[in-house]
C-alpha cells in the first residue's frame, strides 16, 4: 500500500523537466469514469494560476522527493483516513 506523501511536497516526475508540487490526493480521470490518480499538482515555482491546469500523476511516475510538504498530527491523521479509501481507488471504484 501507497504512504500518501503530504500536500506541498514537491517531486520530479520521470521524463518531466519542472518539478511538480502536491497539490491534492485521489483525482479522478473526468474521460475515464471510476479511475483514480494518486496525486493531482501544479509546476513548481509557479503554482496554481487560471491558465495552469493541474496535472494528474501517480506514485510511480515520481523519480525523485526533493522537499516534503507540511506535516503535523491533523495532516497525518487525514492521510490515514485517505489511506483506506486507496486500494478501491487503484482499482477504478467509487
């Protein structure tokens, strides 16, 4: 089972020449009804503007951590509850 990296964290996906900041959990595909990615986010520095759509990547798209996101008791306690809901995302269920 995937452990959810926190909001923020900021990766380098394979092949990718920015680096992408976290930005939410469990997107689902809208041209693919029932499958979930891992992770939606934004490039990093610029973050989230109008004319930036967030993109949809998955734990094993990531190549490299190179800073970790804010983490503090509610923040871990979410991922938990995050956590459970995982494997029926993986396999395309609501």
């Amino acid at each position: 089972m995937l452990k959810l990296l926190p909001i923020g964290t900021v990766v380098r996906l394979k092949g990718a020449s920015i680096p992408f900041m976290i930005a939410g959990y469990f997107p689902e595909d809208e041209s693919k009804p029932g499958f979930y990615f891992d992770y939606s986010g934004f490039p990093h520095p610029m973050g989230f503007s109008s004319d930036i759509e967030a993109s949809f990547f998955n734990a094993a798209d990531i190549e490299r951590i190179l800073a970790m996101g804010y983490q503090d008791e509610e923040q871990m306690e979410y991922v938990k509850k995050l956590e459970s809901f995982q494997p029926e995302a993986q396999e395309g269920g609501k």
